[in-house]
C-alpha cells in the first residue's frame, strides 16, 4: 500500500517540520538495497523507516533490520505491517539522542560491524553523519538518500569544498550512486534528490597526527570562507595572518588560496605543518 493510504487510514498528515517525503517507487526501493550490497549475515540500521517500504525490501536481504524513527503517529503503521517479520526491530526516537550501543545487537557492537541505510532530510544529514562517522561504531556503509544539493557538496572537489565534503571524504569513499526525480516520493519534495554511497576506510585516507588536530585545523580554515587561507587560518588558530602564512607556506600552500579550494591531502599537509601549535580540542559540527 502507498503512504498516501496508509497514513490516511490512520489520519496522519506528513510534517513538514520533521522532513518526512516517503519514498515509495518500487524499482527505487529495490534499486537503493541493491546499491548496499547488503549480504545475508548483515545488520542493518535503518533512519526514518517512514511507513516502512524500504523496511520490507531490507528485510529480504539482512539478516536483522534495526529501524530508527523519531515520529512515534508511526507506531501503529508499522507495528501492523511488520507483526510477522522477526528479523525487524523497531526504536521509536531521535538517532541523535539515541546511543548506538543501545540500539545495535552486541554481535556487531564493532568498528564497521553493520550498514547504514536512511532517507535524511535537509536539516539534519550534518547531523547524523557526524554522530555515526565520529562514533566508535562506525558502520561498514552508509547509503543515504538525501537531497541533491547535498549529495553534490558531500561528493565535492577541490574548488567547490566545504567542511561537510571534508568530513565524509576523511571517512569514507563517498560517491552518488544514483539520482531521484521528486515523483518517487510522497509528498514530492520542490528539489531532486540523490542516493550517497559511502564506504568507511578502516584507516583514513591521510596520514594526520590525529583526527583532532585535522578538524581543528579544517575548521579554522572554513571559520571564514570568504577570506584567504592566510587570514582565516589565523583566526580560527588564534594566531597572527603571518604565522599562518608560514604555516601555509611550509606545507606548500599558496597562503591568498580559499579553504575550498583545497583537496584532503592539503588539509593533512597543513595539519602535519601546524600539529605543533594545536592546543584546543574542535570537532565538527
């Protein structure tokens, strides 16, 4: 049955507020689990089940389906729809308010131990990426759906970076592995979306002195885009424009260049030149 109808029978209107635009095409759904290359002993945490129609084709690949979703009108509809399905489990709640360990079955209490599987939106993909990248148990894969915009800056090159590409590339091997017209969704969204791939490396990719040294210093470089490197650097590092011009210049980096025009071996070039002067502990946000 499509959401339309399913969330009539129970009198539920989609909210805006929580971003809710429910996938239903069927050759997408499948295409989507086909994109997790899911295996049988696999277990998957899936954000935002909706009324579940991901949830079902999940379930006939993985071999338990953890489904996270924070509007609780849900319940009824996938109670119902899911009563005689063992292998799937259901958290009604916020991911981000949610530890994984809580949620997530001791058999893959690991680092990479599961696969991601979620249709985010807009406001909250920054969010939840940087709860399940930052976490000890990270998963083995993310496949987002998300809004094109989104996909294009997690995927982003030299040029056009920001720190959420950043971010996802230091993690994981990230690419867009299909796009979505707004007609597979119910209510359509006003934009495309895409599905994002990403396949976490069990080292990163760059050799930093530590991953708080390299987001302290990516995020010093992004506190003031607009500016050259130089300047923002400077700010975000609390030191002088010509320290972070050395600094700059040490890991052979134009210091007039703009944050987003650098590429991830750069920002670790920089991190290597300035690990020394790096006291204040900064994550992403």
């Amino acid at each position: 049955m499509n959401p339309k109808s399913l969330l009539d029978q129970h009198e539920i209107a989609p909210k805006k507020s929580l971003g809710q635009n429910f996938l239903h095409d069927p050759n997408t759904l499948e295409k989507i689990v086909d994109i997790a290359e899911l295996m049988p002993d696999d277990v998957v945490l899936e954000i935002g089940p909706g009324t579940g129609a991901l949830t079902e084709f999940l379930a006939q690949r993985a071999k338990q389906v953890i489904a996270v979703e924070v509007d609780e009108r849900l319940q009824p509809i996938l109670g119902a729809r899911f009563a005689h399905a063992p292998n799937v489990r259901f958290h009604f709640g916020d991911i981000l308010e949610t530890p994984l360990a809580s949620v997530l079955p001791p058999t893959v209490q690991s680092p990479r131990g599961y696969v991601v599987v979620a249709n985010l939106p807009y406001y909250i993909t920054s969010a939840i990426l940087r709860c399940l990248l930052e976490s000890d148990l990270r998963p083995r894969r993310l496949v987002l759906t998300v809004q094109l915009e989104v996909a294009e800056r997690l995927t982003a090159k030299p040029g056009d970076m920001s720190l959420l590409s950043v971010s996802a590339q230091y993690y994981a091997a990230t690419k867009i592995a299909m796009r979505l017209k707004p007609a597979v969704f119910w209510p359509r969204p006003d934009v495309d979306s895409a599905v994002v791939r990403m396949d976490t490396y069990d080292t990163p990719p760059v050799d930093v002195p530590s991953e708080t040294a390299f987001f302290r210093v990516v995020r010093a470089g992004f506190s003031q885009k607009r500016k050259q490197l130089k300047n923002a650097l400077g700010e975000g590092l609390h030191i002088d424009a010509e320290s972070a011009a050395a600094l700059l210049e040490q890991a052979n980096i134009d210091p007039r260049r703009r944050a987003e025009t650098l590429s991830l071996s750069e920002w670790a070039a920089l991190t290597q030149s300035a690990a020394g002067g790096i006291t204040r502990v900064q994550r992403i946000e």
